[in-house]
C-alpha cells in the first residue's frame, strides 16, 4: 500500500514543482528590464526668452459720455411727440411740443405793453423839451419842469421793464418746442402727448455714445503701484500719462471692441467701503455698438517684464502642490525636473526657476514620462504649442 501511494504522490509533486518554476521564470520576467526600449515619440518646444508686456484686467460699466434730461422750462400740456424712441437726435431738434396758445396770448399783451410804455415815454420827452426854456425864462415853475423830467424817467424804467417781460414771453414762447441740447440716442418718453407737464417732469433722456465712457475701478494698491510709475518700459505709467496708455475692452460675448479707448478720468478719492478708485476710459463707438449699462473687461499694459522665460502652460504638470516639467537632453533622454512659476499669462507661464533658454521640454504626455525614458520629440514653435490649449497647466492623471 505505501507503494501504492508513493506511486501517486510522485507525479503530483512533478506537477507542482514544473507549476513553481514556471512561476518563477514569469516573476523573473517581470521584475527585469522593459521588453520595449523604443523611443517615445512626444511634441516638444524649446523654452523661450523674450519681453513680456503685462497688465491689469478690471470689470467695467459703460455709461454715455453726456447723460442729459429733457425736461421742459415752461408748464402746459403736451400736444406733440416729434422723436423716435431709440433714434439719434441732434442738438437743436425738437422733441416735443407743447400747447403754445397761452404763451402766444402772454407775448402778445407784453408787445402791447411795451408799445404803451413807449407812447408814455415819448410823451413825457415832449413835455420836458417844452418846458426847459418856459422854466429857464421863468414863465412856469422850476418844480412843475422838476415833476415832469421825473416822469420822464419812471416812463423810460416802465419802458425796461416792458421789454424784458417781452422777451420773457417770447422765450416762453420758444420753449414750448422742447429741444435737444446734446448729440446722441433719444430713450423712451416719460410722458405721454396730453399729459399736463412742468419744469420737474422728464420727459426723456439724450446719451452722447459717441464717445461714450466706461467706468471701472482699480484697489488701493493697484493704484499705488501705478500712480509710482514702476514701469519697466521707464516711461509713465498708466495715471501719470494716461492719454498714452491704450485701453481694451473685451465685451460680453468675448469678443474684443476693434476700438481702442483711452483714460479720461481718475476720481478725487479711494471709496472707503470698496477700498478701490474708480477710473473712466473714453472709446470711439462710430457705429453706436456701445450703449450705456452694458458690462465688459478693461485690460491695459501696465508693465513690461524683461527677459522672462515663457514656457506653454501644457507643459507643466502639478503634483501636490508643486510643478515639473518634462526636459530633454541632448541624448533624448528625458528628466524630470522641479520649477517654480511666476505668473500664467494667457496660454503660457512665466518660469521663474528649474530652467534655461533653450532647453527643450515635452508639451503633450508629461504625466505619463519618467526619468530615464528615451523620447523621440518632434520639435513645434513655442507658440504654436501654446495656442493648442488654452487652458491652465495639465493635471497629474
């Protein structure tokens, strides 16, 4: 029996043991050299040096350059609308119209007031010339001649007086055409045609857009990093001379207004609640694309950074907190290696260390390379790799 059973261990054993050293061959296998030691083909890009401009990106507000109310200088009904709402006006038109009766009644009773004063007048002149020579040859008395050169005088003040009311009248009468002191885009009305109006009732609102301003506010350190003038381009900065410095506005869609703008405006104080002070921008606006309430982004150049080293923002790869970059040596080996950035501008980051001009560096896989890998790189320009992805600096998979 044990014979038996020795019988049918032996060939069990055989089998275990074949099992184990195939296992072992495998873990051999594994734990040993990549069986693919091909190169890796990456896109590549050498880093660059070159002048950065820099600059300040502020929310702003647009507002008309002249904002003004149309009300009327005189009361009476509204007989006549002659605008379109949302159309462009000049200065000088006339809006609206109302009843002109009453002033034209009021003109005309000052023209027969003054016409009386005048005969009055005329009158009382008569009477002194006639009567100098009769008081000097002392056939009247002094007083009566006295009397009637005092006359004289209150009619030519009556006849003052009767001039100035008709030509108050006659202004009153002018204004009942309402009109337009500005150039510009005429709102909606305020009051409606038979409305009983008065010097305090608005009637519409004119907005001169051509130019037409854009507000925005900067912070307190913001303003006094330009108001020192710390340029690098050592020329004034954005407040000391701010018609030199162009302004961009980026509107709502994204788009960016063909129009350059430029500073007109920088407020007399820091808002204490805000901590900011706000600045107007003046832009062209031909075509009346801009209209008063809409928002967009300011951006102007307020420095430029000389000899930065530019690197496209793809090539980066973060990891806990800290970023590398892929480099490539001259035997098209590839080393991880630690840098530290400055600030993203756009689509490429400014390197502040880890880094030489010229040195090439993987822009697509970084995350996937390891030290010591042997890479085939198809070398692009730095801005074509830049522009290939707009976004920030690639994420550790």
């Amino acid at each position: 029996m044990t014979q038996a059973i020795s019988s049918i261990l032996k060939p069990l054993t055989c089998v275990i043991l074949l099992s184990l050293a195939l296992l072992l061959n495998g873990c051999k296998k594994s734990s040993g050299a990549p069986q693919n030691t091909a190169a890796i083909p990456v896109i590549a890009t050498q880093v660059s040096e070159r002048d950065v401009p820099l600059g300040g990106d502020w929310v702003a507000t647009l507002d008309g350059f002249v904002n003004a109310e149309i009300r009327s200088l005189v009361s009476g009904y509204l007989v006549r609308q002659t605008y379109r709402e949302g159309s462009v006006v000049h200065a000088g038109d006339v809006l609206f119209e109302i009843d002109p009766r009453p002033f034209q009644a009021t003109l005309n009773q000052a023209q027969g007031q003054l016409a009386s004063s005048r005969a009055q007048l005329e009158l009382a002149k008569i009477n002194v010339d006639r009567d100098t020579p009769l008081a000097a040859a002392h056939a009247i008395a002094q007083r009566q001649l006295d009397t009637e050169i005092q006359q004289k005088a209150v009619q030519e003040a009556a006849v003052q007086t009767a001039a100035a009311n008709l030509e108050q009248a006659r202004l009153n009468l002018g204004f009942t055409k309402v009109r337009s002191l500005v150039t510009g885009i005429a709102g909606r009305t305020e009051s409606q045609v038979g409305n009983l109006v008065s010097p305090s009732t608005t009637l519409t609102s004119v907005s001169q857009v051509d130019p037409i301003k854009a507000y925005f506010s900067i912070s307190e350190q913001e303003y006094l990093a330009l108001s020192k003038g710390t340029n690098s381009q050592d020329k004034a900065g954005l407040l000391q001379a701010p018609g030199s410095v162009s302004l961009q506005l980026v509107l709502g869609d994204g788009s960016v207004y063909p129009y350059p703008g430029r500073i007109i405006f920088v407020d007399r104080q820091i808002n204490p609640q805000t901590g900011t002070i706000q600045i107007a921008g003046a832009f062209p606006n031909p075509r009346k694309l801009l209209r008063p309430g809409q928002f967009g982004r300011i951006k102007a150049e307020t420095a430029v950074l000389r000899h930065a080293l530019v690197l496209p923002a793809r090539a980066v790869n973060e990891l806990q907190g800290t970023y590398q970059v892929a480099v490539i040596d001259a035997s098209n080996t590839v080393q991880l290696r630690p840098v530290k950035l400055d600030r993203q501008i756009g689509s490429e980051w400014i390197i502040t260390e880890g880094l030489r001009a010229g040195e090439r560096v993987v822009v697509e896989g970084v995350s996937k390379l390891r030290t010591g890998m042997k890479v085939q790189p198809e070398l692009v320009a730095n801005h074509a790799a830049a522009s290939a992805n707009t976004g920030a600096g690639a994420k550790a998979d």
